[in-house]
C-alpha cells in the first residue's frame, strides 16, 4: 500500500516526465548536450516512478516536496531544460 506521500511524490514524477516529453523548440536552436541532461532526467525520474510503483517504501514530506518543487520548476520553464539550467 502505497503512502499518500509516495502517490505525491509518484504523480509528480510522472507529470515531470511528460512536461519534458511533450516539449516543442518552436525555433529555439538545438543543444546537444541540453538534450542529454535533459535524457538522463527522464531516465532518473522514470526510475524513481518505478521504484516508487513497485516498492511501497516510507516516503517523507521533504522528498514528496522535492518531487513536487521539481514538478513545478518544470512546468515553470515548459519543459525547456535549458532554461531551467541556465537563467537569461
């Protein structure tokens, strides 16, 4: 049985996942390695949603918040890991 912290946290990763998925350039130019940070973040995040789905384990408050605060950050940028990394 999964805690309401861990569905939290679960939602958030997931929600995560398809911001960075469903992003679109529309003109901005492409960075290579903007790309793989932003790979290696789906890869991480989609490895904690497993973890979290098939290991019911003792999430707290501060990690569900982290999830949540990352979550955020990128649906504050639109998906644009770039602009997460560096500020204009």
């Amino acid at each position: 049985m999964l805690t309401p912290f861990a569905v939290i946290a679960l939602v958030a990763h997931l929600a995560a996942i398809a911001r960075v998925l469903t992003y679109r350039r529309q003109g901005s130019r492409h960075r290579r390695h903007v790309s793989w940070i932003a790979w290696v973040l789906v890869v991480v995040l989609g490895g904690s949603a497993i973890e979290l789905a098939l290991h019911a384990k003792s999430i707290g408050i501060f990690e569900a918040g982290s999830a949540v605060l990352l979550a955020l950050f990128l649906f504050g940028v639109r998906g644009n890991v770039a602009r997460l990394l560096w500020s204009e």
